[in-house]
C-alpha cells in the first residue's frame, strides 16, 4: 500500500491522503491539522483507512464495532500502520486494514 498526500485547494490546513486501490478505487481521507480526530474511507473491496490522530485506536474501534453489528462475518483483517508527510511537515499517522479476502469491485 503506497499512500499519496495531496493538498486541498483553498485550504492550507487540510491534506488528503489517497491511495490507488487494487480494485480500481481511489480512496481518499482528509486530515485536518491539528485537530484530534481521524477520517477514513472504507473501500468497496472491504479495504480500509484512516488517516490521522490516533488513526490504529481509532481503525480498531471501528472493526469492533462492525464486528459487533455483523458486517464483518466471516472476514478476517491484517492491521497495518504507516506515515505519511503533510505538505506542512507534520507526520500523519495512517492505520489500514486489508481484509483476507476483498471483495470484487
Ligand atoms: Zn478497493
Ligand atoms: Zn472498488
């Protein structure tokens, strides 16, 4: 997983960190300098990612949770935790999930 920052236009405080899927998709979270918060996109192959404070609690409370509403029965997910720069300097902290097996597009 290669994960790419791009500035938002208009808005120096925000970067978007994307990726290109291996279903096709291009998901895209944003990050919000400073603010204590993560945002993710969850794929419709079943790949998942958040970007920012606190990105693997967060990416984990989320699993849980789906887990617990049965959406997730039957998949099993390889957790994984990466950075990527912000366009300010900053480190943003990347958490990601890829299901054992993704569905199709
Ligand atoms: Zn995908
Ligand atoms: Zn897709």
């Amino acid at each position: 997983m290669e994960f790419l920052v791009r500035p938002v236009r208009n808005q120096p405080d925000v970067a978007e960190v994307r990726y290109d899927c291996a279903c096709g998709c291009k998901p895209r979270a944003r990050y919000h300098k400073g603010v204590d918060e993560a945002n993710h996109e969850h794929c419709c192959c079943g790949r998942v990612h958040f970007v920012g404070m606190n990105a693997g609690q967060r990416l984990q409370a989320y699993l849980t949770e789906r887990r617990a509403q049965g959406e997730d029965a039957g998949i099993a997910y390889s957790l994984h935790a990466t950075a990527v720069q912000a366009p300010w300097g900053d480190s943003i902290p990347v958490a990601y999930a890829l299901p054992d097996a993704p569905k199709a597009h």
